[in-house]
C-alpha cells in the first residue's frame, strides 16, 4: 500500500473511531440523547467497546485467509486502544453517574450485581494491553511474551459480551450479533493456526518427493 493511501485510510479510520464520541457530545449539546440519557451514554460506549475489539480481533484471521490484506495489521493496535478508551468511557460512566464516585457504592455493585464484575473483569484485562500497546513494551517484554500477555483480549472480548448479556433483560437477544462473531473469531484461530502448520508441512516434504 502506498504511503499517501495508507495515511488517508488511518485518518478515516481515525474519524470513524471518533465518531459515536462525536455523536454523544453533539446529542448531549443538542439534548438529543432520549428521556434517559445516562442510559443512551451508556450503551453506546459498551457497545462500541465490542465492536471495536471484534475489529480488531478480526484482523488477524482475515490477514491469514487474504495475505494481500496484510497491511491490516497497522491498524490492530489503534483499533484497540480506541476499543480501551471507550471501555474507560463506559466505566467512567458507571463511577460517575451511576455510583456518584463512592467507593462503597461500587464495591457493593461490584459484588451484587454480576454483569458490573463481568464488566469490570473486562476493563482489568484491557488495562495491561493498552498499558504495553508501545514499540518500547515490545521490545521490554520480549515478542514472545508480548504476544502471549496480549491474548487476554480474548478473555476480555468474552467477558465483555458476558457483560451485555447478564445486562439486558431476560429475553432480549440483542447481544447475539456479537455472541455469534465472537464464537466465529474463537473458532477461526486454532482452525487457522493448523491450516498454516499444515501449510508449513507440506513445504518441508514436499522437497523430498522424487520427481517422476
């Protein structure tokens, strides 16, 4: 990919992760968020949270399946700090709005209701890949280790869907779009990391065949 293209496709990607923020803030500006806003505000951050960490998620296999497409990969790591940010925006908006910043009221969240400990158990395991998303932690941790620290997205990614689905009421089956996705990518990685060993087999025997 060029480089003028490749910074045109960044700075899209850029506006696109930005807009439902922008749509909140215009919404609150206009008071255009609905009877309950905190609810609008809410839903919105946790529901971008998830479809930006499928994204992200998704880059992966779709580089594995199409190897044209691989200059994906210069979008995961953007694409998932801006899924933390919104995940900090939804948390944020729990703390403030909903518990007032008490600590007591939190933590009595936290243990009474099973879909804020989901959530939460989301966001602590998002803090440490966001908090080592830099050339510097590669380097420090080692690649290897990295990328082993950095699959705890995928626990984040079930508990976030774990999250939505313990929050919505009994019936409501707005999260299986998600749930669906979701199950897709955890079943595509160990169907595509053999495929690829697989691939790597057979180009290590093929060489010892005789030529007829």
């Amino acid at each position: 990919m060029k480089r003028s293209t490749l910074i045109l496709v960044k700075t899209l990607t850029w506006l696109a992760c930005l807009a439902p923020l922008a749509w909140l803030i215009w919404g609150a500006v206009t008071n255009n968020l609905g009877a309950d806003q905190i609810h609008t505000i809410t839903f919105a951050t946790g529901r971008t949270t998830l479809r930006l960490l499928l994204i992200a998620l998704a880059i992966t296999p779709v580089r594995r399946l199409v190897p044209q497409l691989s200059w994906l990969i210069k979008f995961r790591r953007l694409l998932g700090l801006f899924a933390f940010f919104y995940a900090s925006l939804h948390l944020m908006t729990w703390v403030a709005l909903y518990t007032g910043f008490d600590p007591h009221a939190m933590a009595a969240d936290i243990v009474k209701r099973r879909y804020i400990t989901a959530g939460m158990t989301a966001w602590l395991l998002l803090l440490p890949l966001a908090a080592t998303s830099t050339n510097w932690s590669i380097r420090k941790l080692g690649g290897k280790n990295w990328n082993r620290l950095h699959r705890l997205v995928y626990f984040a990614a079930v508990a976030g869907v774990i999250h939505y689905w313990w929050q919505v009421k009994s019936g409501v089956l707005t999260p299986i779009g998600v749930t669906v996705i979701l199950a897709v990518l955890l079943a595509a990685r160990p169907v595509l990391t053999w495929r690829q060993r697989r691939k790597g087999h057979a180009a290590v025997v093929r060489p010892l065949v005789p030529s007829p």
